[in-house]
C-alpha cells in the first residue's frame, strides 16, 4: 500500500468489492430484497435459504464504483453458528426485519448483539423494515422503527421488496459509507506514516548531537 502519494484509499478501491450480510430472521424476505436489487424481480413463492447464498451488484458513488458482494443469509435458528462465521471480513451488514411481524422486529436486538460480538468494530449497518406492501397487516409503524434504529445509532429505512419501494437506498447508503469509511482509514494511515521519521535521519540527528 502506497500511502505516501496520497492517493484516497477510495479512489484505488474502485471496482473492488465491499462485502455485506444481509441479516435477519427466518421469513422477513431478505432473499426477495436482494434479488429485486441484484436483479429487479419478485419471487412470489417463499422459498427459504439454506445456509448462504451469493450476489453481486456494482454501485456508483459520487462517481466511485464499487462492488457489493451481497450475502444473503439464512434466519433460521440452525444456521445461527454458521453465521456468526461469515462476518469475518465483512464492511456493512443490512438488518431486516417484516414489518407485518413484531417478533421480527423485536429479534434485531440479539442480531445486534451478534453483530457486535462477531464483526469487526468499524461495521456499517443500517436497519430495514421490508413488506411495506402489507399495509392491512402492519405491526410496526415506520416511527417505531425508525425510534429503534435512532437510538442504536443506525439509519433506517422502510422497503418493499415485492414492489421495489426504496430497495436501493439501504444498500447505495452503505456503499455511501463503506468509501467514507476507506477513506478515513486512509487518511489515517496517510497521516501516520508521515509523521513517521525515517530511520537514516533519526542516525543523523543522534550522530549530530555527538
């Protein structure tokens, strides 16, 4: 890594790839919302997913593209273990939960759990309350969940993978911070190394004090 030209870590990270987890309980429709991202299609039959399942979708930011490495992970109790071992490496994670279910929704608190005991500490995560087409079903409100999520310090948002309602914006707002984020590290990568006194001149400064 060449930090002493001062280039962003950003701009050499264009065209590599961000992982992130979709993440979630059993049933939410994880795997609706990110097909209708990945690919803009609905899958009207419930079909759940069996330990992980991989997309990819480029994303533009602020005229960077980057390359979002979609995880889409079982809900089930059974695969709870295994998740907990794919969030090595992992830059962002989408939380959902249906909003035509409470008990979705009051489970975000123990992902949120795993994901501060499982992921590294500088994760991007934003909370999704998808299934805004039920709207004769709802059990929690966009004020409550967007309560929740202030309080936890996330951004929310409220989708319909079935109707494609705001799909893109969890995911663009997380490629929007991953690259903020790249690029603070690299600035303080920049700023350490510069501050950093060459080992030949530290000799010249010793040998000049003698």
């Amino acid at each position: 890594m060449n930090v002493k030209t001062g280039e962003s870590y950003a701009e050499r990270s264009t065209g590599l790839g961000a992982k992130i987890l979709v993440l979630g309980d059993s049933g939410v429709g994880k795997t609706r919302l990110v097909r209708r991202f990945v690919e803009d299609t609905f899958i009207p039959r419930y079909v759940a997913t069996v330990g992980v399942d991989f997309r990819s979708k480029a994303v533009k930011v602020g005229g960077k593209e980057l390359m979002l490495q979609i995880w889409d992970t079982a809900g089930q109790e059974r695969f709870r273990s295994m998740t907990t071992t794919i969030f090595r490496g992992a830059e962002g994670a989408i939380l959902v939960y249906d909003v035509s279910s409470r008990v979705s929704f009051d489970h975000l608190e123990d992902w949120i759990e795993s994901i501060r005991k499982s992921a590294d500490q500088n994760i991007r995560v934003v909370v999704v309350g998808n299934k805004t087409d039920k709207e004769d079903q709802i059990e929690v409100d966009a004020r409550t969940g967007k309560k929740f999520s202030e309080l936890m310090g996330l951004n929310f948002f409220e989708t319909s993978a079935q109707s494609g309602k705001n799909v893109d914006k969890p995911f663009n707002r997380l490629a929007k911070e991953i690259l903020e984020a790249r690029q603070i590290t690299e600035t303080q990568l920049f700023e350490q190394e510069r501050n950093k006194v060459p080992i030949s001149e530290e000799k010249k400064t010793f040998e000049c004090l003698c």
